[in-house]
C-alpha cells in the first residue's frame, strides 16, 4: 500500500513539539525534515534539539539536508528514528554511515537531487533500504513539483527492484494520483496538511486521492 507520510519542517521546538503532537492523532508514520543552513539555505531545528515521543507507535523517518552527516550520527542513534536518510550529493561517503546505523537497527535511505541520476549513484541504492526522490524546493514546504523527476522512480526499481521508493517535494490533491501511480511506495507531504484548516482531514483527502484509479479529472 503507498503511504502518505507527513513532514515536519520547523526552525524551533516547541514548533516541533506541537505538530508532532498533532500528527501523532491520525499519521502512522512521520518524516522529520533536518537542515544545517548550508546544504539547504533555510536552517532547521537541530536535532540535538528535538526528542520524539516513546510512547507512540508509528514509525518516524528523518531526511537529513546536511552537507556533513557524519556530525549527527550520534544525535541519531540517540533518537534512534526508523529510517534516516542522507542526501547523495553531501560531502561525505554515506556508506560507512549506513553501516553503522544498520548495525544499531536502524534502516537507511538516500535522497537525490534534480540534477542527480540514479545510474550515479547505484553502491548507495544497493545498500540502502529507501531512495527519496526530491522533486521540490529543499528546505521549504509548499514549493512546486517537478514530476519530470517522477521518471527516475522505473530506473531505481531496474537497479533493485526491493528498494522502497519516496517522493519528496509539492505532493497536493492535485497531482497526487499521478505520482502515487508512477511507482512511488511512499509520498511526503509538506504544505498540503501542514497549511490546511483541519489537518487530519486533509490527510485522509489525500490517502482518498492515492486510492482511485482511471484517468484525473
């Protein structure tokens, strides 16, 4: 089943604390978005910063927009999230990391930029448990999305075809179905629940959305 998974993007936390609170009522898996300033120029909360609930039982996953991810491993086996996942083009080889995370249970993932092609970057799929396509605006919520990176999603799957497959960046009712139907396992969404009125609501609009088949209307 495609999962929609909400996203936390927030500069303090008590923000944090707040909206994890809230998605914690109707999500059973939860994306915390992490950035250094650098990598992506909008900084985030930092993670020596957050904790996350123990008594929930979903899962959470963390996207790292870090140029460094070495620096936070301890933070992370600390939180010890379900899957972390660091972005290709940082300055680091993410394979000693996801060693280590493997080795402390915990599952691991790879995001990629536009202008990264999935050929590149194959001993990071075959190690990994989940490659994220970025297909937004990094470090922001409510940005367009560019579905031409959809196309990426069959090149991924002929590298391994076990691999768990994300979308990350101006998911909405609107283009949902499309990218739910492009081959994507999980789909992240940022400003379609974060800025809606009621936000469980619109979360389950859009698990709704993801369900339908035919053509959009």
């Amino acid at each position: 089943m495609i999962k929609i998974v909400p996203t936390i993007l927030t500069d303090t936390a008590q923000n944090f604390n707040q909206i994890a609170e809230v998605y914690q009522k109707f999500a059973n898996r939860i994306q915390i978005d992490i950035s250094d300033g650098q990598f992506s120029p909008y900084p985030t909360v930092q993670l020596k910063d957050i904790t996350f609930s123990q008594n929930w039982n979903g899962e959470w996953d963390l996207h790292l927009m870090v140029k460094s991810p070495s620096l936070y491993i301890q933070d992370i086996l600390r939180l010890h999230p379900s899957l972390c996942i660091f972005h290709a083009e940082s300055d680091e080889n993410l394979l000693p990391l996801f060693e280590t995370l493997n080795q402390a249970g915990i599952k691991t993932g790879v995001a990629i930029l536009r202008s990264t092609f999935p050929g590149n970057i194959k001993p990071y799929i075959d190690a990994c448990d989940h490659v994220l396509i970025f297909g937004g605006t990094l470090g922001r919520q409510g940005g367009e999305a560019d579905m031409i990176q959809l196309e990426k999603a069959a090149i991924i799957k002929e590298i391994d075809p076990n691999v768990e497959i994300g979308w990350d960046g101006g998911a909405n009712l609107d283009n949902i179905r499309a990218i739910a139907h492009a081959g994507i396992d999980v789909i992240n969404v940022g400003a379609a629940i974060s800025r809606a009125q009621n936000t469980s609501e619109a979360y389950v609009a859009l698990q709704a959305e993801i369900e339908k088949t035919g053509v959009n209307l």
